[in-house]
C-alpha cells in the first residue's frame, strides 16, 4: 500500500488545529464536531461574519462527507466502516477545512471533472450554475441535487484543493481542502 492514512492524519494535526478527528462518520459526530468549533470559534473571539461561513461550509463539507463516503476496502479490520478524517484548521488568518474518505476508482473521473469544473468558474458563473441546479435538478439517490460543492465554492470564493492518494489500486483516499 503507498498511501498511509496514519501518517496523513499525523501531518493534518500539526499546526494550529482546531478540529483533527480519523473514524466512523456518523450523524451523531456530526453533531458532536459542529458543537465543538462553536464553542472554539466563541473561544477565539472570531469575527461574526467569518464565524457563521465557517461553520456553513463546515455543515455543507460535514454532510457531503456523510452521504458520499464509501465502505472501506475489504481487509482492513483495523479502519471502522465509513472511515473518515475531518480538520479544520487555522492557517496564516485562513481556516481550511479538510475531508477525506475512500472512494472507489470508478468515481474519481467523475468527481475529479465535477471539482475542475467548479474550479474554472467565475463567481458569476458559479451563481448562475447555482441557480440553474436549483432550478432544474432532481434530488439524487444520497438526497442532494448537486448544490453542496457549487455553494461551497460560492460561499467562500476559493478554488478547491484536492487529492486522490492510490490505497491499493481500486480504492483511493480523496482529500479536499477548502479555504476560508
């Protein structure tokens, strides 16, 4: 295997981190990460405005991480099923929040061109493409109608850095990187 996951989660809590969390994804952490940076964010006095968009694009990256993850690779009994790595971190005045989660070979084309395609719109753009989903796209099967990424990017006007790392040639670990 060439990719790591221990040493990965080793590199995302150096720093000033507010939130490092490796495990099972489920509602109930969900609840449990939000609680934590609110009360982290009070902690720090951060500003209103940069408050409340960090934690909508954490409830959005929170929830695309909980309905998109996928089982993990069969033979590693040491990794709890919906295996996933949250962080949210302070970075030069910038908050990045960053999700991984396997994610079989198969779908890498797809999401891959989904996030270059959001990349390579203006704020225009994305506005408008926001308002044609919304418009015109009927819930998918994991109950989103493919607004979570666009808004996302519309919200924090950043492009997205990401990764695919190979675990073991069907499955990858997928990292995304949001600026705020």
């Amino acid at each position: 295997m060439s990719f790591n996951i221990n040493e990965y989660y080793k590199e995302l809590s150096n720093g000033d981190v507010l939130v490092a969390y490796k495990g099972s994804i489920t509602s109930d952490l969900i609840n449990e990460l939000l609680e934590a940076i609110e009360q982290k964010l009070e902690k720090a006095d951060e500003i209103g405005k940069t408050r409340k968009k960090l934690y909508n694009i954490l409830v959005e990256s929170l929830q695309n991480l909980f309905h998109h993850i996928e089982e993990h690779p069969e033979g590693i009994d040491e990794i709890e099923p919906k295996f996933g790595i949250v962080s949210i971190a302070k970075d030069k005045g910038d908050y990045k929040v960053t999700t991984a989660n396997f994610i079989h070979s198969s779908k890498i084309k797809h999401l891959k061109d989904k996030l270059d395609k959001i990349n390579s719109l203006s704020r225009e753009e994305l506005k408008d493409m926001y308002k044609f989903i919304l418009n015109h796209q009927k819930l998918s099967a994991k109950g989103g109608g493919g607004l979570g990424l666009v808004d996302i990017a519309r919200k924090t006007g950043n492009k997205f850095d990401y990764s695919f790392y190979d675990y073991n040639g069907s499955y990858y670990f997928f990292r995304l990187t949001i600026t705020i």
